[in-house]
C-alpha cells in the first residue's frame, strides 16, 4: 500500500475509535438517567406513604416556634418523613445490586436521596 492509503486507514481508525467512544458516553449518560429517575420515583413513592411533600413539612424554625413553650429549642426536620415514625421498616433494593432488604423508613429515604 502506498503512504496515503495507510494515512487514510489511519485517520479511519482514530475516527471510528473518538465515535465508540462517544457511544459509550451516551451510554453511560442513559444508564445514570434512568438511576436518578428511578430513585426520583421511589422517593415520590416514599413521600405518598408518609403523606408528605417536600413543602408539606414544616421548616425546624416553624416547628419550634410553633411548639416554643413545650419543646427543645433544637428539633431537626425531615422533610420526607415529616410526621411519619421514621423507625418503620420498609422494603429497599440496594443500588447496583440484586440485593432486597427491610431498613428503616428514615434510612431507605436517605440512601435513595444521596443517590440522585
């Protein structure tokens, strides 16, 4: 083969290698999407069993003020559990795994909430 056809397959090469790269980006892109939207609908979900929103509790300054005089002064809020006993068990597929589990409601809310 003379020099420039050998050139030619060499500009392919690097062409076709840029192009499987930025497929597999795309991939990658893709999978991570359908994770967070994933988790997003099982935060929603956990949301409806503890009949809350994310504005639908109460901020710890509103709470407090509220409850002032019967109180601590330091009361930490989750938005997700709000009212809801933190401590009830729920069922979570741990991220990346096949792997079923019972956690607590508050912990199965917070691993989702990191992944996203």
């Amino acid at each position: 083969m003379d020099e420039t056809m050998k050139q030619f397959q060499q500009g392919l090469l690097e062409v076709e290698i840029e192009a499987e790269n930025l497929f597999l980006a795309r991939h990658e892109l893709v999978e991570t999407d359908r994770v967070r939207n994933g988790n997003r609908e099982a935060l929603t979900a956990l949301r409806k069993r503890a009949r809350t929103t994310k504005t639908s509790v109460p901020s710890a300054f509103e709470s407090i003020m509220r409850d002032i005089d019967s109180r601590p002064l330091v009361k930490e809020v989750c938005t997700t559990c709000g009212d809801h006993d933190a401590r009830e068990k729920t069922w979570l597929m741990f991220p990346g795994t096949d792997v079923f589990a019972t956690i607590p409601f508050h912990a199965a809310h917070t691993i989702l909430e990191k992944g996203s």
